[in-house]
C-alpha cells in the first residue's frame, strides 16, 4: 500500500473516542520527535513553518514553504501532509507538481486570502481541478474560514463543506468551530471532519472525536508549547551569574 493510501485509510472506520490524531511539525527536527513517539502520519502547519523560517504567518514564499516541507518528509518515514495555505496562486497542475516533489500524502487548502472568504462555487472549481490533477495520490483536506471571518451561521459552512466534498475534497476542515457547534456540523457534513485542538486547552482529542471530528491537528499550537518551554529556559540562563 502506498502512502497516500496508507494516509487516508487513517481517516475511515474510527470510533467516535479515537479520532486521527495528527500533530504538527515545524522543521525536521520536530518530525522525528512526533514520529519516534508512534504517531502514524503528520500534518504540517503553515504558521509554524512559517514561524521556523522567521515569516509571520500568511507571509511564507511558496519556494521557501515546498523546500521546508520537502525537509520535514525527507526526515520522518510515516506520512505527511502539509498546509499550503491557499496554493500561493498555482494552478492546480503546478501546484500537484510541487506537493508531489516533496513528498507529502496530502495538503491542506483553505478558502480565503487577505481580503476574505473565495467564492465557494470558485473555490470549489479550483479544487475539483486539483483533484483531478492528483488522482488519489493526494489526500485533500479543504478548510473552511467561515468561523475564522465571521460568519457564525453553521449553514454557511455546512454548504461550504457539501460543495468541496462534491468537488472531490478527502476531508473538511472547519476551523476555529464552537465546540457546541461540532455535532451539528457532523450531522450535516459528509466524510472525515478536521477540527482544531489546543495543546493543554479545551476538550481533549477523545472528546472532540466523542463530538463527531475524525481528525485532530493542532495548528501552530505545539510549536507555542515548545517556544514557550525554550524561553522559561532562557530566562533562567539568563538569571544565572556570568552568563
């Protein structure tokens, strides 16, 4: 079995309390340590990528993004998959192209830039074409930033998922969802759902899986734990005398 299939048998016949758990690497190193833990694939975060290469977040040249990501692949020997924010502008035969020389099983292409959400019947075009560009040698987890612009109708995003799936998306990923909103976002949505989880925060993945998400990832959210451990570090190197 290849990879890609390997990855997205991951995301079919779970039970409710053991959702795929996926966390996120920045950078090589941080690959090996989530890998040499057991977990059977990763998911990449664009800001915490973007963070690793001293980018803010949204800011990241797609050379630069590939060639960090290719680096994480290269590094680990379980699946990866990886956010490339909206697909910096490729079409969707470049952009297969890339992700698929560096590696990855499967990516992450949200639904807004700068000025807002894409039009869902576009959006959901431009996906069918990397769908069909890909085959199944890609997993697609099409994000929703309905709730992450503002728009708090789960309606909105219940459309929004229908029109991606049908578009030949693997997965939907509506982030930043109300966690009481989860269960009516699994009754109207078909296929694996993606939801966000806060490292040491809010429901555990077991209990957002008990809520209806398939898969958990984490966003940048364990690249801010590790920040967070190096700086309590830091500051007591520094408090030492004849530092």
């Amino acid at each position: 079995m290849s990879h890609a299939a390997a990855f997205r048998a991951l995301h079919h016949g779970r039970v409710p309390d053991d959702p795929l758990v996926l966390p996120g690497p920045w950078d090589a190193a941080s690959a090996r340590v989530f890998a040499a833990a057991g977990f059977p694939a990763l998911a990449t975060p664009s800001a915490g990528v973007a963070a690793s290469l001293g980018y803010e977040d949204g800011r990241t040249p797609a050379d630069e993004m590939f060639a960090a990501v290719a680096r994480i692949v290269r590094a680990v020997d379980v699946p990866v998959s990886a956010d490339v924010e909206g697909g910096y502008g490729l079409a969707p035969k470049e952009l297969v192209e890339r992700l698929l020389e560096t590696g990855v099983v499967g990516c992450n292409l949200e639904d807004s830039t700068r000025e807002g959400l894409k039009d869902p019947a576009e959006h959901a075009e431009w996906l069918a074409g990397v769908r069909e560009e890909a085959g199944d040698r890609l997993f697609l987890n099409a994000r929703i930033d309905t709730f992450v612009r503002g728009a708090e109708d789960p309606g909105a995003a219940i459309e929004r998922a229908a029109a991606y799936v049908a578009a030949g998306a693997d997965c939907v990923y509506p982030i930043a969802v109300p966690v009481a909103l989860l269960p009516l976002l699994r009754a109207g949505i078909q296929g694996p759902l993606n939801v966000i989880a806060r490292p040491g925060e809010g429901p555990s993945p077991a209990e957002l899986g008990g809520l209806g998400a398939t898969r958990i990832t984490f966003g940048p959210g364990l690249l801010r734990q590790a920040e967070h451990a190096v700086r309590e570090h830091a500051e007591r190197l520094a408090a030492q005398p004849g530092r």
